[in-house]
C-alpha cells in the first residue's frame, strides 16, 4: 500500500534514473607514473593534455611579444 502510494506520488524509480552514470577521476599522480611509458600510453589516449615536463618553468611570453612588437 505504501509502494502503491509512493509511486503514484513521485513515479517508478526505474523511469527518473535509466541513464545514471558515475564517472571517477583520479587525481594526485606520483612522478612515477607519469614517468611510466605503459601508463602515459594509456593515459595519453584518455587525457591527451595531461602532463607537460620542461627543465625549468615554462616562461610566458611578455606583452610586447604577444602583440607582435619586438
């Protein structure tokens, strides 16, 4: 009787959640992994931005530059 009731008043969950889905994502990667050519093979696929490694830090360009100017 109650189900009965429920469903009459908010209908089957069935019909409101088909399409549920859960996406998970990892963070907090160790140096390692990105280091690991299995894991960037795969992970390159999925993230293709992912990582980035430069020597030093990647310098921006100054506003002159960026305008065209010298």
């Amino acid at each position: 009787m109650l189900r009965h009731e429920l469903v009459i008043a908010f209908g089957r969950s069935n019909d409101l959640f088909r399409e549920m889905k859960v996406k998970a994502i990892f963070k907090g990667l160790i140096y390692e992994s990105l280091n690991d050519p299995d894991f960037m093979r795969i992970e390159s696929r999925q993230i293709p931005s992912l990582h980035e490694e430069y020597d030093a830090a990647k310098a921006e360009r100054q506003r002159d530059e960026r305008k065209g100017h010298s």
